[in-house]
C-alpha cells in the first residue's frame, strides 16, 4: 500500500481540510441562529460564546489552509504542461482531461468553476469570524447583522461543496499524482 | 425580527459589523469581476500572474483579498466607533455576494 507524494497532498487538501470544513459548517449555521435564541442572563452563555469563537477560528485556518494549499501545491501539478511529445499524459491532469470530449468538461465547468468559488470561503468564513469575536452575545440584539452573517456561512459551504465535488470528481477521472513514492503498508500477495 | 430580545441594549456600535460584512461582499464580488477580466482581457492575464506556476489565478486571488482587507481597514476606519444603517449595507453586501458567486460560474462568465 503506498501512495505518491502528490496524491498525498491532495488528500490532506480535499479529504483534511475541505472536508472537515463542511463538515463544521451546519455547526457553525446552528450556533450563530442560537444567538439570537439567547437570553442576557442564560447560564453557560459566555461559554458557549467561547466555544463558538473558537469553532469559528479553526473554520478559518481550515478555510484558508484548503485554498493556499489548492492554489500554490496541487494547481500547479494539475494544470503541468506535458514536453513537447509526451505520449502519456498521466502526470499532466489538466491534459488528460482536455485530450477527451468525453472529460474535457471536468475541466472547463470544474476546474475553472471550483478554482474561483474556492476563495469565497476564507473571505466569507473571516468576516463571519471577525463579526462572533467582535461582538460576540451581543448579536443577539443585531438580527439584520446575525442574518447576513448566517448567509455569508451558508454560501461559503455552497462554496465548499462545489469545491468539493469538482474536486473529487476531477481527482477521479484525473488524478493529480507523481513524485516520491511513500510506502505505508506491505500487504500479502496472493 | 421575532427573535429579537424585546428591552436589550446593544452595546457595540453596529459600524464595524457593517465594515466586516460589506467588506466581504465587495471582496467576493471583487473576485467574480476579476475572474471575469482575466478570462476576457489577454493583456490582464499577463499582468495577474504573479506566481507562475499557478498563473492567473495566483494574480485574480491575491488582487481580491486585497481589496476585501483594504475596504475592510478603510470602513472600519469610517465607522469604527458609530452605528450605521444595518439592513440596507446587509442587503447591499448580500448582493455583492451574490454577484461574485454568479460571475465565478463559467456558464455565466462565459457570456461576458
């Protein structure tokens, strides 16, 4: 069992921190709604407050480690331009799509589509971060700000679901792959 | 709004979370016209690449979150300490939003 090194990074890109970033958006959704649910004097407020600051911080460096990892690692090995004739074009993802009518569409939908919407993630994430650390149980008495706030959270995971599809699929029918090989496990032949 | 608590006191001016929030639209929608131009405007294609082993989109990101973080410094620095008018800057930022995830689908993009 072993996997290349760039197969690796892709999956601690797609599978690490995009997927576990989707996964902490309905929680994030769930507690900036119950803001507005709280009462001044609720037992375990500032806690809870606590809790969802510091949800929200990890949601940002996942979001930002997702696209600076995808924009300046994995890109650059996907969109490879192969010497001139290269027959196999397996370490030329981008290629390899384009060669095909058939998977040309990954490319010109997916890519192109999740290499943008990608950002919208980090930036809307931050911003709904700066907002719970600023003004933390006080949103409960700001429901056009805790509103916006909630659509912002709801598009970046929007976002990260498109990402997060184009990903896989493109990862699928192209894989980004090549460099050292790391062996992880030696299985029995039979 | 319903969920609001009835006699509680907001304590923070409302200026920095309209700061943050529009800050965010105008980063977003930054994006989505960038994105655009860079596809349409060979000349600006060249120009967005700063890191060439990524291309343009290296050139289209980095330009975006540079706009969201200087909008973002410059209205916090305008209403940093008053209240501002919520629910049309929310609207307004919504619509940014909404305008740069529209330009980032290439089916839109493409008609440009």
């Amino acid at each position: 069992m072993e996997i290349t090194v760039r197969g690796l990074w892709t999956m601690i890109h797609g599978m690490g921190f995009g997927a576990l970033y989707l996964l902490a958006c309905s929680g994030a959704m769930v507690e900036l709604r119950r803001y507005g649910r709280r009462g001044a004097e609720e037992v375990g407020a500032n806690d809870r407050d606590s809790f969802v600051r510091a949800y929200l911080l990890i949601m940002v460096v996942l979001a930002w480690l997702a696209v600076l990892t995808g924009t300046y690692g994995i890109y650059p090995w996907y969109r490879a331009v192969p010497p001139a004739g290269t027959v196999g074009l397996a370490g030329f993802p981008q290629r390899l799509l384009l060669s095909s009518p058939s998977t040309a569409g990954w490319h010109s939908l997916g890519m192109e589509w999740k290499e943008h919407v990608a950002w919208l993630v980090p930036i809307s994430i931050t911003m709904a971060a700066g907002v719970v650390f600023r003004y933390g149980n006080d949103l409960r008495n700001h429901a056009p700000l805790r509103h916006a706030v909630v659509c912002f959270v709801a598009v970046s995971f929007f976002a990260a679901g498109v990402a997060g599809f184009f990903g896989a699929m493109l990862n699928k029918n192209a894989p980004v792959s090549g460099g050292p090989t790391i062996h992880l496990a030696r299985g029995e032949s039979r | 709004m319903s969920e609001e608590n009835p006699g509680a006191k907001a304590a923070l001016p409302l200026g920095p979370g309209a700061a943050a929030m529009l800050a965010a639209g105008v980063g977003c929608c930054a994006l989505g016209v960038l994105a655009v131009a860079t596809d349409h405007v060979p000349w600006l294609r060249g120009k967005m690449i700063f890191y060439r082993p990524t291309g343009p989109l290296s050139g289209v990101t980095t330009c975006a979150v540079l706009v969201w973080l200087l909008v973002w410094i410059f209205l916090e620095w305008r209403w940093g300490r008053r209240d501002v008018g919520l629910r049309p800057i929310a609207t307004l930022a919504l619509v940014l939003l909404g305008i740069g995830l529209l330009l980032t689908f290439p089916p839109v993009s493409d008609l440009f």
